[in-house]
C-alpha cells in the first residue's frame, strides 16, 4: 500500500484512504495522502503520429502580434488555447494530434465545425489575449533549487525534494513548452552552465486557472483525452491523458473524486517489486519526498475505485503519447489546473 505523509488539515482524509491499493499493480492510488506502493510508472513504445508541419522558431525580425488579433500559426494556438485551458501538451509549435484535439474541443465550444484545422472561421474567433512570447530571466534562487534526481529508491528517499533536475526541465514545465522547442528557440544558451541572469524566450503562458468549477470530468479512451465540464455540458478544460496499456485495468464507468491532494509524497513498497534486486535488498517501504520528479508528479486526485486516480507526472513529454498501468497520467501543469476544478465527490465519466 502507498503511505503518505500528513500535512496539518489532512488528517481527516487519511481515514478515506488507508485501504488504498495499487494503481492497477503499478501506478500509485495516493488518495489523502495514503498508503501506496507503485513502481515508476512502466512506458510503451507508442508515439503519437508523424506530426504535420515543422516546429515554429521565433523570428526576431519580424514584429510581435499585438492582441486581439487573430492568431496566425500553430504555436499562437497552442499557446492561446493553453491560456484558456485547451492543453496541446507540451507547447511545441507544431500541428499533432494533441494540438488539433484541443482545437477540436475549442470549436465545439464555439459552435464551429469541428476540423483540427486553423481555417477562416476559427481564426475568426480565436484571437490572441497578448502575444505568444515572452522572456524568462533566471534567478539565483530558481537555479539554486535544482538538483539532480537519485537513480536508486534509496537515494530518492534521502532526498529533501525531488526538485528539477535541470534549468532546461525547470523552464519546459513552467511555461509548458517542449525541451526541444527551447532548445531551438535559444541556440545559444549553454544549458549546462546557465548562470542567474541568463535570459530565454518562451512561450507566454502559465497555469490555467477557471473560474468555474466542474460539474462532470470525461475520460474519453479511445482518444485519450480528458475533459472538464459546466453544468450545461461546455468544456471548461481540455487535457491530454495517458491510460492503462491493459484493456481489462480501464475503469469504464462512472466514478467519483474522493479525496484532492497537491504536491504529493509516494510509498515505495519492495513486495510489489519481487524482480527488483534493490527490494529484495532493501526488505522495507521508503517514502519518495514530493515534487515534480515524484513518480505522481505535482497532484494525486484520487477516485472511489480502489487504486486509481488522476494524477501529475515527471514525464509530461509521454503523456497521451505512452500508456500507464490504471492511473489516469497529465502533465504536472494540466493536474495542477485540474486540482483547482474539482472537488470531493465530483463524478468522473470513463467512456470507452
């Protein structure tokens, strides 16, 4: 079981969660901070399809777009719709199946045909709130709070966080973008030796924040898409999702949301792990400190099926592109959004 320590305030919880098992045998089931003994969650293979367009590079001699206009490629898209909680995923500039499934999702909000497409109609409507780039100094105390991530179980107990490893990762999850997409955006940055004061372009944008609350959360499996939605059935949020490699462990149904927890820590359980030579050493759980480099990454919002839940993960890059073992996987930036959308006992809808 997963076991997790209690901040002040959640005491309460921890009685809704102490039979918490496994995220189907895997994947942990941390609801209120409980026990959970999952292992990293296990990847496939499985990418997302050849992507249509090559990623778009900041052009510095060509003119910022003021706002209110309408936006003129996929990268103001991806960053627009991010801003109004339509994730693409990692912002990457590029047209991809994530990319055109939020737009999808934003069209049917807007009563428009439902194309993936940037055409007339779209653009039309989908204008820029500021533009899409921005600039990130970086300070002493931002690069001082790195620090590389422990291989072993062991070690990554002894840490105090399990912080950013890296500058590069620091700033792809705090502006949403793609590692590679900033590699490309700032050619001349030594990421192995980024000092305060370094300055980088990025992709303007930073956690969605809705103010409204969801009445309902859809999993849709066959397109690995999870969505939030009004009292009237709008979409107030749409993510990517990873789910469960094993047809028989995805949960179709309705569920319902049992306990909210951020920043979450993590129970490392050897029994669950009997062809690790490092359990069979060790013979005792450990708990994982929190942060986004915990195998639950930054949120745990766990759901009345023994086991499983939504939530972060420190690897953004695979989500909806990889599948887990039960656990319904989002970027650490969308779980984050969506902890401030739900509430205990809220229904989950898993569709097929």
């Amino acid at each position: 079981m997963l076991s997790f320590r209690m901040n002040r305030g959640f005491f309460l919880l921890l009685a809704l969660c102490l039979h918490a098992s496994l995220c189907a045998q895997s994947e942990p089931a941390p609801s209120g901070r409980p026990e959970d003994t999952p292992a990293l969650p296990a990847e496939s293979d499985a990418a997302e399809s050849p992507v249509e367009s090559e990623p778009v590079e900041a052009n510095p001699a060509e003119p910022p777009v003021a706002a209110a206009e309408p936006v003129r490629d996929w990268l103001e898209m991806q960053v627009e719709l991010a801003r109004r909680g339509f994730s693409s995923g990692s912002i990457d500039g590029v047209r991809g199946l994530q990319s055109a499934a939020a737009l999808r999702a934003f069209q049917q909000n807007e009563g428009l045909r439902e194309t993936g497409d940037l055409d007339k109609a779209t653009r039309a409507v989908l204008l820029l709130s500021a533009p899409a780039m921005t600039q990130h100094t970086f300070s002493s105390e931002e690069l001082a709070q790195l620090q590389p991530v422990s291989v072993t179980w062991l070690d990554k107990s002894e840490q105090s966080t399990l912080a950013y490893a890296t500058a590069l990762e620091f700033a792809a999850e705090r502006y949403h973008a793609s590692p590679k997409f900033l590699l490309k955006l700032n050619p001349g940055v030594d990421w192995d030796n980024v000092l305060p004061g370094v300055t980088i372009q990025v992709p303007d944008v930073g956690l969605f924040i809705s103010p409204t609350k969801a009445s309902r959360l859809h999993v849709r499996l066959a397109d690995h898409v999870l969505e939030a939605t009004d009292d009237t059935g709008r979409i107030i949020a749409h993510f990517p999702v990873s789910i469960a490699r094993n047809v028989e462990k995805r949960p179709v149904g309705e569920l319902h949301v049992t306990v909210i927890i951020p920043n979450p820590n993590y129970t490392f359980d050897p029994e669950v792990f009997p062809e690790s030579e490092e359990a069979k050493e060790l013979g005792r759980k450990l708990i994982i400190p929190p942060g986004p480099n915990n195998p639950v990454g930054l949120a745990w919002i766990g759901l009345d099926r023994p086991g499983y839940g939504i939530h972060g993960t420190p690897d953004p890059e695979k989500v909806g592109r990889t599948e887990s073992h039960g656990c319904f996987r989002l970027a650490n930036w969308d779980a984050q959004a969506l902890l401030k959308l739900v509430s205990v006992g809220l229904p989950v809808v898993v569709e097929p």
